[in-house]
C-alpha cells in the first residue's frame, strides 16, 4: 500500500480571497503504465509502486463583487510534482511544473435573466511515468428566475468545444506508448429548481445536571 503525509497551511480574508500551501509525501506510490512484450508483441497494463512521489501546491482564490451585475470566481493552483523509483528494473527519477485554474463569471440582465460563462485550464501534468497535455474547456449556462425567484430554470452547455481530450505519453525504459481518448464531456444540462422558502430551526437548551 502507499502512505501520504500532507502538510497544509491556508489564509482566508472575509471569504474574499484566500490561499494555501501544501506538501505531501508518498511512499510506495501506486501507478499504471502499458508494457508490450517485444517477441509476442502483446501489451499488458502493470500496477506497480514507485518509492517516492512528492507534491508541492500553491493555491489561490478569489471571489468578489465586480459590479452590481458581475459576479467573479477564480481559482489557481502551481503544482511541482517528483518521482524516484524503480520502474520495470530501471531507475528512475522525473520532475515538472504544472499548473490548473478555474474561472467563473455570473452576470446579471434585466428581468431575473442570469448568464453563467467559465472554463478551466489544466496544463502539461507529469504522473509517474505519464505526461499528460495540456486541456482546457469553456462551459455556458443562461439562467431565468420566476414567481419571485421561487421557480429557477436553466440550460447549457458543458465543454461547448469539445476540447477536453486526454493525450498521454507514457515513457517507460526502452519504450514509449501514447494514448489520445475521447471522453462523453459535450454535454446539455438542463435544471429546474423550487425554492419553498426559509427553513426555520429553533435552537433547544439542554442543562447539564
């Protein structure tokens, strides 16, 4: 089995902005990767476990009231990712950089109409023995309110341009194996909501005897 120990450190201003910074350190980390044997060319996908992966996180969000109709939401994180080991009796060591965020921008229209725009961005991330590119996607979702914001309808588009695809190159000793998938991320999502209104909760003394 792998062990992680995760140390963490955050700040938050009045919900506003906040940020973190985390390390973890696993021992006996568990990975995949694609094996072929090259006199049955047969390929055969092998767990194993590397000696040490280590991750080091800056975090940072913001959440703030641009105007009276424009709402922000970000989110950012660097990643530094290392790995030692020994992988299929070689020895082996790697390390890079990554990068993730994620944005959200809800504007406000005349007459209970909302339109919510975001997208994410994922860069080069390195697994193991796996690198992955970068990938990215932008989601779109109008929303209507009515009878006083008690009734709330919406409909969008999640990855409207199709464009989270994985591409990974896996690099084993003597070997390199690359992957491109596709995945069911284009999607319409629709939603339709009732809110019944405030729900009161009465407190209760309880005396100690």
């Amino acid at each position: 089995p792998q062990y992680t120990n995760n140390y963490e450190v955050s700040h938050n201003y009045k919900g506003m902005i906040g940020g973190s910074i985390s390390y973890a350190h696993t021992t006996n980390y568990m990975f995949g990767y694609p094996l072929q044997n090259d006199t049955t060319k047969q390929s055969l996908f092998k767990q194993a476990n590397l000696k040490l992966a280590q991750t080091l996180a800056l975090s940072m969000f913001v959440q703030k009231d641009i105007t009276k109709w424009w709402t922000l939401t970000l989110n950012v994180t660097g990643y530094y990712f290392a790995f030692n080991g020994v992988v299929n009796g070689t020895n082996y060591s790697n390390a890079a950089p990554a990068a993730y965020g994620n944005i959200s921008n809800m504007i406000i229209f005349p007459k209970n109409f909302k339109l919510e725009v975001s997208g994410i961005y994922m860069s080069s991330t390195l697994n193991a023995v796996t690198s992955v590119k970068p990938q990215w996607a932008v989601n779109f979702a109008p929303k209507k309110s009515f009878f006083n914001d008690k009734l709330n309808f919406s409909i969008g588009v999640n990855d409207m341009f199709f464009t989270l695809i994985t591409r990974a190159t896996n690099y084993v000793p003597n070997q390199v194996y690359m992957v491109t998938a596709t995945h069911d991320t284009r999607r319409l999502v629709t939603a339709l909501t009732w809110n019944f209104g405030k729900v009161k909760v009465q407190e209760r003394d309880v005396k100690d005897n």
